[in-house]
C-alpha cells in the first residue's frame, strides 16, 4: 500500500509541471525600525525531495544573511549560517528565536510593498520569495 501511495505522489509530482516540490509560507518582512539597522524576514519552507538552501540574495538590499539566534548561558547570539538542510517532507521555520533571514541596508520601500528574496538550494531550483512586509501593521 505504501508503495502504491508513492507512486500516486510521483506522478501527481510529474503531472503538474510547475511545482518544484517546494512549500513556502508565512512568509514576512519586518522592515528596521530605525535607519541603519537591519530588517528581518520569517517564513516556513517545506521541500517534498532532501535538499539544502545553500545560498540568499536579493535585488533590494545589499546584503541578506541566514542567521540563527541562541541562547547561551543567559546571552543571545546569532551565528550565520551558510547552508540550511531541508529534509525530506519536513517543514523548517525561520522565525523568533530560532533561523532568521537578516536584511542589510534594504533599499527604502513603499508602505506594503512587498519583499523580494531568492534563495538557491543544492539541487540547483531557486525559488524567489515575495515576503509581506508587516511593519506598517500593528
Ligand atoms: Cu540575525
């Protein structure tokens, strides 16, 4: 029976041809909140094969980063972090307090507009991000 379920996802994969077997979601982008500091961007991605975010960038900004924040002994760091694994069917969260996506010198935005990252996985798909910049809401 397992065998049979696979091989229905494997060709619902292969029918529909513009998925890349990746999920995004809750994707946000929380603008600084004053000049000089940087803005940070959420989202949850799930990718249906093993892969591995191996690079991030985007058009408006100078720099993104994947950090990941921890706390030792009473003290909150962040550590950079050039790759982040995407196992199989499993969803990985970046949010508060855990991997983040921090913005460098983002070019100055319109209200709501959103927020273009891409990022490149190992299997060579890239994936463009369009997050929603939550900070003109309360
Ligand atoms: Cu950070």
């Amino acid at each position: 029976m397992k065998r049979l379920i696979g091989l229905f996802a494997l060709l619902l994969a292969a029918c529909s041809g513009q998925t890349t077997g990746l999920t995004i979601e809750h994707a946000t982008y929380r603008a600084p909140l004053v000049d000089g500091a940087p803005g940070v961007a959420y989202f949850s991605i799930t990718s249906t094969t093993a892969d591995k975010i191996v690079g991030i960038a985007s058009p408006e900004a100078r720099s993104v980063e994947i950090h990941l924040a921890r706390t030792t002994g009473g003290m909150a760091a962040m550590q950079k972090r050039d790759q982040v694994e995407l196992p199989a069917g499993k969803t990985v969260t970046f949010g508060p307090g855990g991997l983040h996506v921090m913005v460098f010198a983002p070019v100055p935005r319109h209200a709501n507009a959103t927020f273009p990252i891409q990022i490149t996985l190992e299997s060579g798909r890239t994936e463009t991000i369009s997050f929603a910049d939550e900070s003109g809401r309360k």
